[in-house]
C-alpha cells in the first residue's frame, strides 16, 4: 500500500484498512470445511459480514504513533518521518495462525478475503 498526502497537510493523514471473509480448510479424507478462526486488532473475529480494522493484537495499519506494524511514513527523500512524512508505505500479506501441527499435509485451504484501505484526515474524525 503506498500513498502520497498532498502538503502541508501531511501530519493531518494516516491511512486505516478494514478486511473481511474467511480463511476456511478442509482436512485430508473430510468431506465438510472447517471456519478457521482468525483474530484481527484487538481480537475482533474475521468475518463474512462486516468489515473490520486489520491488523494483530494492538497494531495495525497506517497510523503515525508506532504501534508495531512494519510501515511507515516517509519524506521525501526517503527517511522514515512517522511525524509528518507525506508518503506512506504499508506491507501486508494474508496469514492464518493457527497451532503447529493443526494442519496435516494435503490440507486444503481457501481463503476468501476482501480489503477497503482508506486516507483518512484526522481533523476530520
């Protein structure tokens, strides 16, 4: 995910992505899919129905204060300036955690997933 806010206004914006869907999977001889259950910020399930803030534990995307994503905001030439950087560079990519071992070779996954990334001014929230 990458982003350019326009100047001077650039402390102003961060960036928020919501998910939504499903990782689902089904054990070698079964004849049935299993949900596999995901937790995203703050422990909000994954699901179907509505989209929600993506993100592990307390991180999550986009935000300038550091809370533990791999992104970051940068000026431009370059250096990382969560403070007032004008581009935002974000990284993301879908996994499931589930237990070591829960998952026998010749597992079949499905994954199902649907993002909204946002610019968001936050003198306007």
């Amino acid at each position: 995910m990458d982003i350019a806010f326009t100047p001077p206004t650039c402390a102003c914006c961060e960036y928020r992505q919501l998910v939504a869907g499903s990782f689902d999977y089904l054990l070698p001889g079964a004849a049935v899919w299993t949900h596999g259950p995901h937790a995203l910020r703050f422990g909000v399930p994954l699901t179907t129905a509505a989209l929600n803030e993506d993100g592990v534990g307390f991180s999550a995307y986009g935000y300038r204060a550091f809370n533990g994503c791999t992104d970051d905001f940068v000026d431009g030439a370059g250096r990382i300036n969560r403070a007032a950087g004008c581009f935002y560079q974000g990284h993301d990519f879908p996994s499931l955690n589930l237990p070591p071992g829960l998952l026998p070779p010749g597992t079949q996954l499905r994954i199902d997933l649907i993002f909204r990334g946002d610019a968001v001014d936050l003198q306007e929230m």
